[in-house]
C-alpha cells in the first residue's frame, strides 16, 4: 500500500472497513504519537541502551536470510569482500548483563512516555535496527552505519558507566509520571501550515490535502467553505505565528498528529 495513501485511509477508518488499513492502523495508537515527541534526553539514552545491546540481540532471521541470500545469488554477483548483516562486528561496550539492565531501564522509561509498554519494545528494536546494516550487507550501508554508531558512542560513557556500576538511576533522565500529551487539533492544523514550507513535507506530512474520492481530509475536518472555516484558519494561521518551530520539525509532527486528527475525524463523522 502506498505510504500516504495509507496515511490518507488511517484518518476514514470509520468509513472503511478496518482491513483496508491494516498496515497503517498502528500509526493511529496514541502512542505511536507520543514516541515521535520524545524528548532529546530520552532519545539519547534509548540510542546507547540500543548501542550497548546491539552485539547481543537475536540474530536468526538475519542469518537465515543471509544464507537464502547466498543460495540465491548467482556466483558471479557474490562479493568476498562485503560480509553479510549477521558476520559485521559490534562493538561491546558492556557485558550482556549490563546491556540487559540499562535497556530494560530505558524501556520502562520509554513505556512510561509514550504510555504502552508493547510499543516502547517496538521503538527499542527500532532503533537497534537503524544501526543495524542491511540484509544485502553493501559496503556503503555497512560504513553507513558504523559511523551513525561511531557518532552515539562517545554521548555514552556516563550512561554506560552508571550501567556497569549499576547506578543507572542516578544518570537516567526520571520515568515519566503520565505519558507524553498530545497536541490538539489546531495545534496540529498549525503544524501543517509551518511544515509547507519544508522540503520534506510532501513525501510524508501532506496526507490531509491528498484527494481521496474527490475531497481531501482537510475538507472533511473543517468543511469546504464558509464563514466559519475563514475564522477557524485565520484562529490557526495565528497560532502558527506564535509556534516556534522549524517547518521540517513541524513536517515531523504531523507523523505524531496521526492520532489526534484520526480521533478528531471519527468525532466528526461517527459510523
């Protein structure tokens, strides 16, 4: 499925059947939302945990893929030289129990963010995964990656100190007492129009104004005219002044405003 007009079928969940929308209806979980408005802190705690736990996590399917990989290609397309995913050598910055026990720490803290433990288990194996060089192993993905882990591991020592002391709680940044808020639904709409002006904005961010059936998301939010969308655009054309933001982190929030303008459209338009 196409990756915006998923978007685009995420906020009609209530108009279609839930199938349709399958591959994206995660991007609906609340907190799916809140895991892209973590804060910096948090993100650069989660990369070392992610960091120190990547030589021990579970790599069957990679090896298994390796070796159909091998199978599969004809002799003279095989590369000697380029190892695959699952022979490129990590680091150890810890031992398996001190990697064991500062990514559980991060977890909790992650859970307590973004308010569902399963998803904060998903953004950690996300993040180790972003590390992690291809399947098809190319010398440039595997450089690629070894200097994005080059670039975290020196923002690590005191965090992996605490870990092998086990004095993580005296470094980690404090769990959450309620999950990460939401903007609301103007907020949001202020987004949008900051992150026009980003370059990034129409590969991902512009999923309100794609047409689906003649209209767009956007009409179906605010309607299609008339004095009271003038006055609800100009009351949001204001806010967009007053938001300090760069338009490509406004882009960027439109992905956590997934689920606020879903939640908006099913109060508008209930089954």
């Amino acid at each position: 499925m196409n990756w915006k007009l998923g978007l685009t079928l995420l906020l009609t969940l209530p108009l279609i059947s839930p199938a349709a929308a399958s591959d994206f209806s995660g991007l609906a979980n609340p907190a799916f939302g809140r895991s892209i408005l973590l804060g910096s802190e948090r993100r650069q705690e989660a990369d070392c945990a992610a960091l120190a736990y990547l030589p021990f996590q579970e790599t069957d399917i990679i090896d298994i893929a390796d070796a159909e990989a091998a199978e599969d290609a004809p002799t003279g397309d095989r590369n000697i030289n380029t190892p695959p995913a699952s022979e490129n050598q990590f680091d150890e910055f810890l031992s398996k129990a001190d990697a064991e026990r500062l990514k559980n720490a991060v977890i909790i803290r992650l859970a307590s963010d973004v308010g569902d433990e399963a998803v904060a288990y998903d953004l950690f194996g996300s993040l180790m995964w972003r590390m992690t060089p291809s399947w098809e192993g190319s010398a440039e993905d595997i450089a690629r990656k070894e200097a994005f882990r080059k670039a975290i591991a020196p923002k690590c020592g005191a965090i992996f100190n605490a870990a092998r002391d086990d004095h993580l709680q005296e470094v980690l940044t404090a769990v959450s007492a309620t999950p990460i808020s939401l903007p609301d639904v103007d907020t949001c709409l202020a987004y949008d129009l900051i992150g026009q002006k980003s370059s990034e904005y129409h590969d991902y961010a512009d999923y309100l104004h794609s047409d689906r059936d003649g209209d767009s998301m956007y009409n179906l939010l605010l309607g299609k005219g008339g004095a009271k969308r003038s006055a609800r655009e100009k009351a949001i054309e204001a806010k967009a002044v007053q938001i300090k933001i760069t338009p490509q982190l406004a882009a960027l929030r439109m992905l956590a405003c997934l689920p606020v303008l879903a939640e908006e459209f099913r109060r508008l338009h209930p089954r």
